[in-house]
C-alpha cells in the first residue's frame, strides 16, 4: 500500500491595508474593515470596506421592520429598491469611479 499525501495550497500573502481589522474579518482572499453601523427607529445599516484582490468595494446591509400590511411592507419593499437605485446611481456609476467601465452603452439602448 502506497502512501498517501495531502496536497498543499500555496498562495502569495496580501499585504494588509491601512484600514482593515487584521483580525479574523480579514479572509484568505479579502481584507475587510471594522463595521460602521446606523441606528434609526427600529431600524439599522451596516457598511465595510472591503478590498478583494485589486479591487476595493463598498458592501451595504440594512435591516428594516416591515409594516404588518402587505401592502404597507411591498411599499416599503418598493421605495427601498427606488432609493437604493438612485443611490448606487449618485454613488458608484460615475464616470471614472469604475475603472474600466467608463462607456456604458447599455443606458441608451431602448428594449426591442
């Protein structure tokens, strides 16, 4: 009977950041900030800095007490995804803001 051996996985450490936890928040391939976190009746927002390989991001969770009406919480649900659209709209799709990504043809094209 031969004997057997594990394989080994090598990967090149990544340097942590200025702003990153460097606790166990950090993964094998990310690095990640210490939470920011807003509270709001009843209500709260988590945002981390996250930077995977070359590419930084921001990661945004919130937790919102729904109305007990089905159509109070669709239009919560609603209004929610409006913002976050209008949101990711001021914030992230900007020229130059993602690299690469400059032309975005798709805006202007009208559905067939």
């Amino acid at each position: 009977m031969a004997a057997r051996t594990m394989a080994r996985f090598h990967r090149e450490p990544t340097e942590h950041t200025t702003w990153c936890t460097r606790d166990h928040r950090c993964g094998i391939a990310e690095h990640r900030s210490a939470d920011l976190i807003a509270d709001a009746i009843g209500g709260r927002t988590v945002i981390t800095r996250v930077r995977a390989g070359d590419t930084e991001y921001l990661e945004v969770r919130a937790r919102i007490p729904l109305h007990h009406t089905e159509t109070g919480a669709r239009w919560q649900l609603a209004t929610t995804l409006r913002l976050m659209r209008e949101l990711l709209t001021a914030v992230a799709i900007r020229r130059g803001v993602l690299h690469g990504r400059t032309e975005r043809p798709a805006i202007r094209r009208r559905a067939a």
